[in-house]
C-alpha cells in the first residue's frame, strides 16, 4: 500500500467534523471535506490528480443516497431517505426538494428508512425510484423538468408477496431492469412483522411482466452494476459479516452462473467504518464504489486501485456523462470530486 505524502492530500482547517448523530451544515467559507488518497497501484493517478477536492455541494441531510446525474437537464439528484424526499441541485445554485413524498406515499405513519433510495432512468428517460416506504420500484408520471410526485408502480410483489425495500437498480441496453431488494427500508429491518419474503433477493424485470429471482443467497445486497459487455453483474453485500462485492455472469434466460467474490474489504472494513454500498463502472470497465472508509476504485478486473478516505460515510457515487466528475452522498454531505 502506498500512501500519497501529505503535501498531496488537501485537508482544510475550516472543515468542521462533528459526530454522526448531529445533522451537519457548513458555512460558504467552508468549502470542502478533508480527502485522503491511498494509492495501491500507479494506474490511479491516471484517474485522479493528487491534490484533489471533495467540493460540498449541499450539507445538513438526514442521510442522503442514489445520486443520479440527468444530463438533459444538467441536474444532479438524490435522495435523503428519513425526510421522504428527493433533492435537486444545479451549478451555480443550492440544492433544492424535487420531490416529496418520494418513497412513502401512503398515509402510513412509521419509523425507518421511509424514502426513495436508488434513483435512475428508464430507457424512455423517465425517472424511476426505489421506494423504501411503498416497498416498490415506481415511475414518476411528471416530466423532468417538471417534478410532481405523482408515481406509477413498476413492479411491487414476488410471487404475490411484496418486496422488502428495493435498493438499487440499473436497466441494460434491452429495458430489462435488475434490483436488489434488502430489508434496510423496513422500520424494523430483518425484524420486522411486515417482513413478507424470508430472503433478500436480487431480481430482473421486463416490461413484458416477467419477474425473475436471479439470487437469494446474498446476505445484504445493495448497490448493482452492469459491466459495459452486459454479461457481467456486480452487486455490493452490505453485511459486516461478509463485507464483499460479488461478481456473476450473466447465462441468458438462465439467470447468473459463476459467481464468486470479486473483492473481499473484510480487513479494512475491521478498522473503518462502512460497508460496500453503492457503485458505478465506467465506460471503461473502471469500478467505483462506495465502502469502508470512502470511496474505493478497482480495474475491471478486480484489481484495487486505490481508495479516497472521506471522514464520513459513504453511501453511494454517481458520474456525469463525460465522466469526469464523481458526485457522493455521504451521511449528510453530497459532495463532488474531478476526475481525470
């Protein structure tokens, strides 16, 4: 492991670092979060510059998540589960309510992760959501540039049984949509009465109504990804126990086969806290994902990169089209990073 010398690394006095209870807010002045770059191969630095900013771009959430960047609108959005809501942010201006409710839209009254998680497009461009409270992926019936929470349930139930919290997803160059579905937006997680399924499921969808289990041995997946040859998955198990990332093959009608662990972060996940949560690849094949300790970023093939330390926790990333700007939700930060 080779770590960058501190000349390297910007850490700004101004940041002040509270505890993770307290709802954080920073001053104009105070600009950025500390960053460290842990370097374990040269190729890093062909990705990231040495001296690099984590630049704040909206403070004092809940616990924000699923930032997803529209390129038509040139918008950056994401969610903060406890408040029900989505946030949207432009150069230039603050974040912000793009839409609320955004994952409870019941009158139901309970505790938990009630709101909108993994954010994404469909192939016609309309957003969907992964809704904790309503415990379903649905689309939002307004257009883009016109937000109104008015949403129509794209698939709620497995074999008549609802989900339990669907998590994160992703649709391939086909339409189908995969998804995992933890118990994390369930006001009593694996406990929970309401708890309808007894697994957590990784799942693929098509428009035509098919639903398929692709997986029910994942302990805890989250966030999922697609290699850019679409017959590779990626999916990050939120488990202390086993802090992985896994990497299957897609087999056509088959589902998944060969499945192993592509990464274990058991060692650092011992001594920095969070888990493998959400992820990106990049055109390239590039992975960047969250985890123990911030941000980690792998080659296609497994090899770990490096890894951006950030004093908070990390939930997940997203890219802007030229891929050259990383966004991340991080506890009650939503943050920006250049890339190379």
């Amino acid at each position: 492991m080779k770590v960058l010398p501190i000349s390297s690394f910007i850490i700004l006095s101004a940041v002040i670092v509270f505890s993770c209870s307290e709802k954080k807010t920073v001053d104009k002045e105070q600009a950025y979060l500390p960053i460290t770059i842990v370097s374990e191969n040269d190729a890093l630095q062909e990705i990231i510059e040495p001296g690099v900013k984590a630049r704040i771009i909206g403070s004092g959430y809940e616990w924000t998540e699923g930032p997803l960047w529209v390129e038509e609108e040139q918008m950056l959005l994401f969610s903060e589960i406890p408040a029900n809501k989505v946030h949207a942010w432009k150069e230039g201006g603050a974040p912000e309510v793009y839409l609320h409710p955004a994952g409870l839209t019941s009158d139901e009254t309970r505790g938990g992760e009630v709101g909108s998680n993994g954010l994404l497009l469909d192939p016609n461009g309309k957003l969907v959501l992964c809704q904790h409270g309503d415990r379903r992926l649905s689309r939002m019936m307004a257009e883009l540039d016109a937000p109104a929470p008015k949403y129509k349930s794209v698939i709620a139930e497995f074999e008549g049984k609802p989900f339990n919290s669907p998590n994160d997803a992703i649709y391939d160059s086909k339409g189908d949509l995969y998804f995992t579905d933890p118990a994390y937006g369930l006001e009593f997680r694996m406990e929970d009465p309401k708890k309808a399924i007894d697994f957590q499921g990784v799942y693929r969808y098509n428009e035509d109504g098919q639903l398929q289990l692709l997986l029910d041995s994942i302990s805890r997946p989250n966030g999922i990804a697609l290699f850019q040859d679409e017959k590779h998955l990626l999916i990050a198990n939120s488990d202390p126990e086993k802090p992985y990332w896994y990497l299957y093959e897609l087999d056509g009608e088959k589902g998944l086969k060969n499945g192993r662990v592509f990464y274990d972060a058991s060692t650092v996940s011992a001594n920095e806290p969070g888990l493998p949560d959400g992820l990106k690849i990049k055109k390239d094949g590039t992975i960047i994902a969250s985890g123990p300790g911030g941000i980690w970023i792998f080659s296609t093939n497994g090899t770990l990169l490096g890894r951006l330390q950030l004093e908070e926790l990390v939930s997940n990333v997203a890219l802007n089209d030229k891929e050259d700007l990383l966004f991340v939700t991080a506890d009650s930060y939503v943050i920006s990073i250049p890339l190379k």
